[in-house]
C-alpha cells in the first residue's frame, strides 16, 4: 500500500477513535440535555468526516492500484487481487462507521427521552402552580363564611348545629382536593402523550437524516461514475482516430496500387540506356570518315 492511500486509512483510524472516546464520554451524554446534543453534534461531524475519508482511501487505493498494473505488464492477477483487499478494507470501514450511527441514534432516543421527562415535569409543576392559585381563590370563599360565622353567635348554636357546619366546610375542602387531583391526573397523562409524540418525531427525524447521507452517498458515487465513463470515451476516441488514420492509409495505398503510379515511376528512368547505341553508331561513322 502507498503512503496516500496508508495516510488517509491512519487518518481514518484516528477518526475512529476519537468517535469511540467520544460515545464513551456517558457522563456528558447523559447529562444536561443542551450540552449532551452540542456533544453529540460534535460526533455527527466527525462521522462525516469519517465517510469522506472511507470514500477518498477507496479512490486513491484503486488510483495506485491501476498505476502499478500499467507499470507492470504481468500485474493482472496481482491488481484483481488488490482491489479485492481493497473492497474488504472498505467494507471493514462501513461497518464500523454502521456501528457508530447505531451509538448515535441511541444517544438521541436517550436524550429525547430526558428532555420529554424534563418538560414533563416543568408541565406538572406549572399545573401545580395552577391549582395552588385555584385554591388561593377557595380560601377567601372559606374567609368569607367563616367571618359571616363570626358574625353569629357561635354560643347561641347547639352542638349538631356545630357538627353541619364543620362537615360543610369538610366536604368543599375535600371537593376541592378532588379537582385538583383530577387536574394532575390529566396534566400527566397529557404529558406522558406529548412524550410519546416526540419520540416518533425524533425518530422519524433520525430516518430523515439517513436517508439524506445515502441520498448525498449515492449523488457522489454516480458522480464518480460519469467521470469514469467520461474518461472511457475519451480513450475510446483516440483509438477511433487512431484506427480511421490507419484505414485512410490503407486506402491510399489500394488507390496508388490500382492507378499504377508507382509503375509509372520506375518505368520513366528506362530511355537512358539507349544513349549508349547512339554513341556507338557515331564512332563507326566517324572511323569510316577517316578511312
């Protein structure tokens, strides 16, 4: 393995865990709701980063494989084997990076939950309130008739007289604390609904958010891929020209073969010899002169 595709694996080990002591940091998780979720946001971003590395170690390791197969005419067996070892070294990545999602979501149903327990209560104890000012508003009525008592002469009423008094006054108190009761109940069952929405809205904000990385996955493979197939169809131009270059020379040479231009060359040096007869002929007349 090269020293690029080796860098960017180390890098990815580093990420790896620091994502493994992050998701162990219980105590913040698990804590304050805002400082677990700036946590946690924290992690999601090195998560990416850790899918941006998995992605970059795939195509450096493949670049350098396909580099050394050039270099090397008798590497064929040897470059299906790397990208073999190469695809399981991803497949190893993903599935660690699979087994920190799985951590993340848990930590957000547990921070969900901690924050529907807190609204929870912040809801019961504003309801509370409420009723403490609705009994606050009951007791001048008691105020009321008790100094309208007051006014009697509480000495001038017999005993059972005394008893219908007291059991009135008893059976509002006790009608009260009824409603009151009835109001809890009902801000708790409210609450425990509410709860439970949530819930379903962050899980459903968790598929959500999945759905987006595997979306953005794919856009960028299918990116990856036309670039491929540009750089394919580039090559095969080349050799199309390569190949009409070729056939047009071919061609040229059947159209000189058929029009006999080639003949025709060594055919025009021919007449020189019939220089030397000539000569010949006039030597003869020159000797039969002198004679």
């Amino acid at each position: 393995m090269s020293s690029s595709a080796t860098s960017t694996e180390q890098i990815l080990r580093e990420t790896f865990n620091a994502l493994e002591n992050g998701f162990n940091q219980t105590a913040i998780l698990r804590g304050e709701p805002t400082r677990a979720q700036t946590h946690l946001k924290q992690l999601t971003n090195k998560m990416a980063d850790g899918k941006k590395l998995i992605k970059e170690y795939e195509r450096r390791a493949k670049e350098e494989a396909e580099e050394e197969s050039k270099n090397n005419s008798n590497s064929t067996t040897n470059y299906a084997a790397r990208l073999d070892q190469i695809q399981m070294t991803k497949k190893r990545m993903v599935s660690e990076l699979n087994r920190f999602v799985t951590m993340k979501k848990a930590a957000q149903n547990a921070i969900a939950e901690k924050q529907a327990a807190i609204a929870e209560t912040t809801r019961v104890s504003s309801s509370s309130a409420a009723q403490v000012s609705r009994l606050a508003g009951v007791m001048p009525t008691f105020q009321k008739m008790h100094e309208i008592k007051e006014g009697d002469d509480l000495r001038e009423m017999d005993s059972q007289q005394l008893v219908q008094h007291g059991r009135g006054m008893m059976n509002q108190t006790d009608k009260s604390v009824s409603r009151s009761k009835k109001i809890v109940h009902e801000t708790i069952e409210m609450g425990a609904v509410t709860a439970g929405k949530l819930k379903e809205q962050t899980q459903k904000l968790d598929e959500i958010t999945d759905e987006l990385d595997e979306l953005q996955f794919s856009v960028r493979k299918s990116l990856n891929l036309v670039r491929d197939i540009t750089k394919g169809l580039a090559t095969d131009r080349c050799v199309i020209t390569l190949m009409l270059l070729v056939a047009v020379g071919v061609v040229a040479v059947i159209i000189v073969k058929a029009t006999g231009a080639d003949k025709k060359k060594s055919s025009s040096p021919a007449p020189a010899p019939e220089a030397a007869p000539a000569r010949r002929l006039l030597l003869h007349a020159i000797e039969y002169s002198l004679m």
